[in-house]
C-alpha cells in the first residue's frame, strides 16, 4: 500500500523542519517549494560537481546521470544483482516524475561507470550514499533495491540528508531468517572460470530462488546483458549481507519518513525482513 496525505498527492516523504536522524547530530532538511513555472530551476536539488560525477576519496568519482527535472531530488539507490538503476523500467519510472522530480541514477561502486576498490564492504556503500546525498544542494528522497535498500538504510543510520527512503524488498536477517553465503563461492568459480552468464543464472536459481522458465524469460529482457557484465559484484555483497546483525534497533534513529514494498509473490522471508524493519521504524508505511 502506499501512502497518500490529505491533499491527494501520492507519497512525499518530504516536510519542513523534519530532520533524517534523531540522534545528537541529526540534520535539518529542507525542500524546495517552487513551483515549476520556469523559475524552478534555480531551486531544484542537484549535485554540486558539475557533469554528474560525485568526487570520492575512495574510488575516484561515482557516475551520477540525471532522468526528468522537477523542483525536489530524487536519487536512486541502486539494484541489487544488477546495473543499479538502469534497466528499461527504471527510465520509465523517471519518466512519470519529471516535472515535479530531478531524478539522479547512481552508478554504485564498481557498477557502471563508477570506480571500485578493495577490499569491499557494505560500510563503504554506506559512505558511499552519504557522499553522493551530500553533494546536493538539498536534502533528496533516496530509492533502492534488494542491497541497494540495504545501502540506502546503512547510509541514513549514519546521518545521510535524506529528505525520505523509498525501498523494496531489503534482505535484511531478522529473528526469523538469516541469509548464509552458500552459492557464492560457486558464483566466483564459474566467474573465474570465464562463465559469468552460468555465475548469473546459478544466482537467480540457487540463491533468489526463481524458477528456470523465469530464468529463461529474463535471458531474453533487455537487461540481461547488464547484470551478466556486473555478475562479479553479487558474490561480495552476498558475503556482506550476512554479516548483517540481526538487532534492528539502530534503525529507530532514522526519523525520515519510509515508504516499504515488497511482492505478493516474493519468498516469506523477504516479506518477513520488510515487516521487522517497518517495526524497527519510527515512520514507515508498508
């Protein structure tokens, strides 16, 4: 379900005066009010470094390309087995906010046209998050997908401006489930052994769980060249995600309000997962 205020606008986690974190540095936000008049530009949220490239001091810059215009920020927080924010559909999703939302697709490390470094860790995605939100002029309402949902939480514990969370499907462990990291190492071996499109189908089949035919189906999408070429990044955050703590309580600190979803058709344990965070949460709708 989604949430819509009083004045019959779809979800906007946006509010004066409302800041992301309740701990001791918490962070004003503030949204800009223009009106799309042709004078809105001058008050849209966007990145201080110019042609969409965030400096980093741990992997060079990150690739941050614009979808639409509109006077509030929108950023994407990125996929998980995936190119972060580029198939097909994601521009279909800009599309139906430009005019009220600047969408900005960040590239997460060593996806796309960002750099990487190692080792890695999911510590450094949180950085990585933090950075890109602060190099707006504004606070922006951050998106993210399956780890790129777990990126986007890590980052607003640790005081990211964010204006609001919109995330689908986190698979963050709870009492209930935690992940293990059986099939990554298989993932690697068919990735040494210059098999990426067998490591990607493994994944799909083995750790999400989807059947063959839908295995089959998404061979033939348009996005299936892209999670072929960044297959080598799953492993790792697999790794990661399991050494997750179980304890959600630091999630009370994120104030920003959070819009949750998850599938009918998803595994229980994902559904699970979205329910305990959207407990754990002191402002969330699922």
């Amino acid at each position: 379900m989604t949430s819509t205020p009083p004045s019959g606008r779809p979800f906007d986690p946006a509010g004066p005066g409302r800041g992301n974190t309740r701990c001791p540095a918490g962070l004003a936000t503030r949204t800009s009010s223009a009106a799309d008049d042709g004078t809105a530009d001058e008050h849209r949220a966007r990145p201080r470094e110019p042609g969409g490239r965030v400096p980093s001091r741990h992997i060079g810059r990150w690739h941050l390309p614009r979808r639409g215009a509109g006077h509030q920020g929108t950023g994407g927080g990125g996929d998980g087995p995936g190119r972060t924010e580029r198939p097909a559909g994601v521009g279909r999703r800009c599309a139906r906010l430009d005019g009220t939302h600047s969408c900005w697709l960040m590239d997460r490390r060593g996806k796309g046209d960002s750099g990487d470094t190692a080792p890695y860790s999911l510590e450094r995605e949180y950085e990585d998050v933090t950075a890109v939100a602060g190099s707006f002029d504004e606070p922006v309402l951050v998106a993210g997908h399956s780890s790129g949902a777990v990126c986007v939480l890590g980052a607003a514990t640790r005081g990211a401006r964010l204006t609001g969370l919109v995330l689908y499907e986190p698979p963050w462990p709870h009492a209930g489930w935690h992940p293990t990291a059986e099939g990554a190492d298989e993932m690697d071996e068919f990735i040494a052994a210059g098999r990426p499109e067998r490591a990607l189908e493994f994944g799909l089949r083995e750790l999400v769980g989807m059947p063959a035919a839908a295995v089959a189906a998404m061979r033939g999408g348009p996005g299936w060249a892209d999670r072929v070429a960044l297959v080598h990044t799953w492993p790792r955050e697999v790794r990661e995600i399991t050494r997750l703590p179980a304890d959600l309580a630091p999630l009370r600190w994120i104030a920003a309000p959070v819009l949750l979803l998850d599938g009918e058709r998803s595994p229980a344990h994902h559904r699970q997962a979205t329910s305990g965070i959207a407990a754990a949460l002191p402002n969330a709708t699922v």
